[in-house]
C-alpha cells in the first residue's frame, strides 16, 4: 500500500496506520460490542471517516456512553413507531436520560397503556428490519425543509443561535453544524422516517435487540415551561442484553416495593393529610418512635464531638435575609413574606408601616447572630453550634415527593466559627464524624461531590473561593474516597462536599454537605479578639448530616425496606402466646423487656396462632418470642427472627439479655 494512502491514527492508547478513508466501523469490524467511538475526545458515529493524527477510542455498548446512545437510538425507533401509530402526532424531543430514555409529543389524545403495548410491538418491527441510521449534515433552510410538518422542531431550529439553554435544546441543536438523523430501509435504500438530532446513533436498529421496553406515560410541558404547550411524554428503558433488561425490571420492582411512602402506609408511621398542604407530613406514633431514636443518637455523638445546642425561631424579619443575601439569590425557594405591624389611622392612612416576616428556609443567619451577641475570643474557638431547626421551602409542587422532598423539614444543622488555622483540621474532623454518624446509621459505601462556584451567582472574591475551594478539594482527597466534580454546584456563598451514599439497591442519595464560608462572616461582621489583641474574622463551615430528617428517615425506609434495625423499630419484641393461658407468662416476659429499655409488646389478640406469626412478619419486627407449656415449665422462650429461623428454648434471663445487648449495639 502506498504511503501516501496511509494515515497514522492512535487507537486506544496505541499508535496504528489504516487507508486513508478508513470509518470506524472498518477500525473496529471485528469487535461486535463497539458501537461508537470517541475521536480526539468527542463522540463520533462509526460511519465516521478518520483523519490523519486522530486520537480514537472504542467506546462499547456496556459502558455509560454506549448505553446512553443505544437508548437514544431506542427513542427514536420509538418516536418513529409513535407516528406509524398515529401519523398527526407532532415530535417534542427524545434524549437519553438515567437507564433509560423518553420522547413528547403533541397528540390529540394521551397514549393509554395498550398503546404502549402496541407501540413495543411495532417497536421490535422496525429493530428487526435491521434499519440504518444515517447521518447528514444540512443547512438551516434544508433542515426546516426536511422538518416543515415538525413546528416544534422547526422552533428549536429558531432557538439554535440565541443561547437557549431551556430542556432538550442541546440535543436537537447544539452549538455547530446541523444534523438530521435518517432511519433508511436495508432492502429499498429509502428514507422511512428522520428526525433533527444531534446523535451519534448505533449503525443500525438491529443493534437494540428485543432487550427494550416502553414504562409508562405522562404530561410534559414543552422545553420543561409551564406556560408552553403541554405535551405527552412516554417513558422507557433499553440494555445491551435481555438478562440486563431483566435485572432491571427486578430492581425496579424491589424499588416500588421498599418505596417509603408505601411502606409509611403499611407500618403506620408516617402521612401526609391533604388538609396541611403539599410537602407537610405528620409522623405517627410509631413514625415517631424511629425519628426519636435517630435525633437522641445524633444528640448523643454531637455531643461526645463538642457541639453545643442552641434554638431559633421559625420566622423572621425580612432584612436579616437581605443581610444574608438570601433574599437576593434565593427568594423563589421561600414562602411568600408575611406582612404584620402595620398601624393604620382612622381614615386608613399608614401611620406606622409594617415590616415584612419570613418562614425561615435555613438556619445560618439566625446562628451567626448567636455568635454575635457578644465579644469572642479565639480561646472559644472553634465554636460549634448545633440544632434541629424546622426551615420552610417552597418547593415547586411537581417536584414535592414524600419525605424526600418537602416544604416543612427539620434540618440536623450545625454551623463551626473557628480561626484560618484550624479551618482544615476542622473540615478532616468534620468530614471524619459525618462518615461515622452515617455509617452508625447502616450506610457503608460513599463517595464525595465537590460543587464549585457558579459564575452567575455567587458573592466574595474569587481569591477567597479558590482558597475556600482548594482547602475542600485537599479534605476530600485526602480521606480517600472518590472525588466527582460538580462545577457550578455550590451556594452563593461559598463552595461545599456533599457525601453521596449508595442505598441497599445501589441508588445514590446525596446526604450531609460540609460548605466552606469566608462571606457571611464579612457579611455579618463576624469578629474574634485574636491572640494578639487584634480583631479577626472567623471562617465558618456549613454542615448539615442528615440534610433534613424527614428526606433522611425516607432514606433509610427505603434502605432497610421497613425492617429497620433493632435500635431503630418502634416495636423491637412482639410476643406470641401459643395459647391464651400462656399470656400471663408472656406478659411477665415482656415486663423484664420493658424494666432493660426494650420497646416490646404481647399479641393477645383473638387471632389464630399462625395469623399471629404472619403479621409479625408483615409488620417487620426484629424479634418474635414465642412460648407454650414447655417453655414456660422452663422458664423459656423460642426465638424466631425475620428470615423466619427460630432458636428454641432459650431461658428467659438469656433471651432479655440477647435483646438489650443487639439493641445496644446496633448489631440486629
């Protein structure tokens, strides 16, 4: 082969010389599982032609961003199957989102769950005919050709130049050239349906499989505005195999199971009456018990780690939030201002204006006033101060989700005044306790997020954020969990770690945030008298474990699917009698439970014995005592736990103390 028909490329970490107009489908023919590329760090079609020096790499349709273009290649077979259905419906957009992918359209009637039954079968049609996706880059006037009967593309198209950054305008018309993705029958060669796109796609449809399925339905307004057209949105899933689609469906499955506004329900601890309002739940008893034992542990440890307690208010005057800045970045996540004071004459005239009070959504500015209500001294520092505050934020009421997003929530808030110097040692011990606390708690694998400042919204100097920022980074690094970085994620005020928590079922929630602040300090005109006789500024650290109990307690519901740990049920010991004439027996039993603190109770209902067991199960208690005639000659009892196992004739004395000392120590 001629030099000259060569070009030298690096594939995968290695140089190699191909034709000069080699694709990367020729690149990588022999190896089935690559369905992209990525070529000098941007993902590219395999269709691609390779240019001399390029940097290629085999991107397979396992990895993050195989699957997210299998599922949008799936969404567009989809979109395509929606409009053989039904050829008036007009496309929305269709990206890729976490397992799985959705796409809207404008339709005169909303699709029903035996439409999308009949979409799938329609769906597996077009893979199976192994269809080809093509690529071709157009002009504007071209595209609104090829889209003219498409209004809603055709206004993305209007959009691509002026800097809209609303819901789905990157993935039609990103910065750059035009696309528009054609879906081209094998055997004719035809277009059979295109959509105006980004991409990359798969080469072909045959690529999806049968392993795809379509979830469900709902109302979506366009480009995510609520003043514009609402439109209908469906919902679903692709994976590279029908064994992954599967293990899917199963997590799924076991997520609807353990979803804590279910199980809230089924166990009696928590509800949201529509009487309250949207976001505002009550905790019932037995809600209360678990919340209970959460704060008086937390309570516990805050205090073996130097923290001391203080209390504010729910409401304020609305300047102490124009201090804070509050008012100017966050506004629209608070409750609307209530007006009081006013004094009126006779004829109506204002004599005295009223002052504006506010729900408070955080607890910051009512602690910095704390610390401000007299001299301090570098000898009190650092100053930790600690409370469960109730904040109040209004959530968008489509964004409102059980316990995990609420208008009402409780906040484990602590706020640490200490000097530069001990502001490192201070965030390590910081970050130390919080990964304690939350694994006392039953969550073992974190990573962290550093959110760094937002150009558009924040306050200070930018020295003192790359300093506040450059401190966090070394914190977390050095503990030696993962780092992600979040740009752009930070308050206002100041840049922050959150700690990510991987649930039971492998999800992550986001839990405690430790934020690094050198602006209310100047904001609040914070001082110390420093060794030297000189005033100095303190450096303050934000630090919330839980977030908020309720969103915290909805975690772990979830996470222990209703059978919490022993420490944590509201009832620890249930019980059962095999006949009414053991009852006496029992309830002496649960009486020397009850005397070493264990939450316990005898089920003398006029059920039958086995109904007895069964609704134990159900209600998911640690421990069922069970005795009948040979255990109470004994002076015995039979143990049975959750899995259904069962120790027998286990002496009373040694059964209590088994008890108190798994709840003790958190070992059941």
């Amino acid at each position: 082969m001629p030099v000259d028909s060569q070009i030298t490329i690096n594939v995968d970490g290695e140089t190699t010389a191909v034709a000069t107009g080699t694709t990367g489908a020729e690149l990588f023919f022999e190896r089935r599982d690559v369905v992209v590329m990525r070529v000098d760090g941007a993902l590219k079609d395999l269709a691609a032609v390779l240019e001399e020096g390029a940097s290629v790499e085999a991107v397979t349709i396992d990895s993050p961003d195989g699957l997210d273009v299998l599922r949008h290649s799936t969404a567009h077979v989809m979109a395509q199957a929606v409009q053989q259905l039904r050829p008036d419906a007009k496309l929305g957009i269709g990206p890729y989102i976490t397992d799985g992918f959705y796409f809207d359209f404008d339709v005169a009637e909303p699709f029903t769950p035996e439409d999308l039954k009949t979409l799938e079968k329609m769906m597996l049609k077009i893979v199976n005919q192994n269809q080809k996706f093509a690529r071709r880059v157009v002009s504007e006037d071209e595209a609104r050709v090829a889209m003219a009967n498409e209004p809603y593309k055709l206004e993305l198209l209007g959009k691509k130049n002026d800097g809209d950054s609303a819901e789905g305008v990157n993935v039609e018309v990103g910065a750059g050239e035009i696309t528009i993705y054609s879906n081209i029958d094998r055997k004719s060669g035809e277009e059979v349906w295109c959509d105006l796109c980004r991409g990359p796609h798969l080469q072909n449809t045959k690529l999806i499989s049968n392993a795809f399925a379509l979830t469900r339905t709902s109302a979506a307004y366009w480009l995510g505005n609520q003043n514009n057209q609402q439109l209908q949105r469906i919902y679903g899933t692709a994976w590279p195999t029908k064994e992954a689609l599967k293990a899917y469906q199963e997590r799924i499955a076991e997520a609807e199971r353990r979803d804590h506004r279910k199980l809230g329900v089924e166990l009696d601890l928590f509800s949201f009456p529509d009487e309250l309002g949207s976001g505002l739940p009550v905790f019932h008893p037995k809600g209360g018990i678990i919340r209970k034992e959460m704060e008086d542990y937390s309570r516990k440890r805050h205090v073996e780690a130097g923290y001391e307690f203080v209390y504010t208010p729910h409401i304020t005057k609305g300047h102490l939030y124009e201090v804070s800045g509050h008012l100017d970045w966050y506004r629209d996540g608070m409750f609307p201002p209530m007006h009081v004071d006013a004094e009126l004459n006779e004829d109506g005239t204002v004599r005295k204006p009223g002052q504006d009070y506010f729900l408070k959504p955080m607890n910051c500015p009512m602690h910095n006033l704390i610390f401000r209500s007299r001299g301090r001294s570098y000898r009190e520092l650092p100053l930790r101060l600690f409370e469960f505050g109730s904040v109040y934020r209004y959530e968008k009421s489509g964004v409102v989700h059980g316990l995990t997003r609420v208008r009402g929530m409780t906040q484990d808030d602590a706020h640490i005044y200490c000097t530069k110097e001990q502001m490192k040692d201070e965030l390590t011990e910081t970050l130390n306790f919080v990964l304690s606390l939350l694994k006392d708690y039953g969550l073992e694998d974190f990573y962290l997020e550093l959110s760094t400042k937002n150009e558009e919204k924040f306050v200070g100097d930018d020295d003192v954020w790359e300093e506040a920022t450059r401190t966090l980074a070394e914190v977390a690094e050095a503990s030696g969990l993962e780092l992600v970085a979040d740009p752009g994620g930070a308050a206002f005020y100041g840049p922050k770690i959150s700690v990510q928590a991987k649930d039971a079922l492998g999800r992550t929630w986001q839990m405690s945030t430790i934020q690094l602040d050198f602006n209310l300090p100047e904001r609040f005109e914070l001082e110390y008298q420093a060794a030297d006789g000189t005033r100095q500024r303190p450096v303050m650290i934000h630090r919330a474990l839980f977030g908020s109990v309720e969103r915290f307690m909805g975690v772990l519901t979830e996470h222990y699917a209703g059978a919490f740990p022993a420490w944590l049920s509201p009832v620890q010991v249930v019980a059962i009698p095999v006949a009414e004439a053991f009852n006496d027996y029992m309830f002496d039993v649960v009486a020397q439970l009850k005397k070493a603190g264990i939450r316990a109770e005898v089920d003398i209902s006029s059920d039958r014995f086995p109904k007895k067991i069964r609704t134990a199960s159900k209600d998911k208690i640690p421990f069922v005592l069970i005795a009948g005639g040979d255990d109470a000659d004994a002076n015995a009892v039979s143990f049975r736990f959750r899995d259904g196992s069962q120790d027998n004739g286990v002496p009373v004395e040694e059964a209590v103390r088994r008890i108190v000392e798994a709840v003790r120590n958190r070992t059941a």
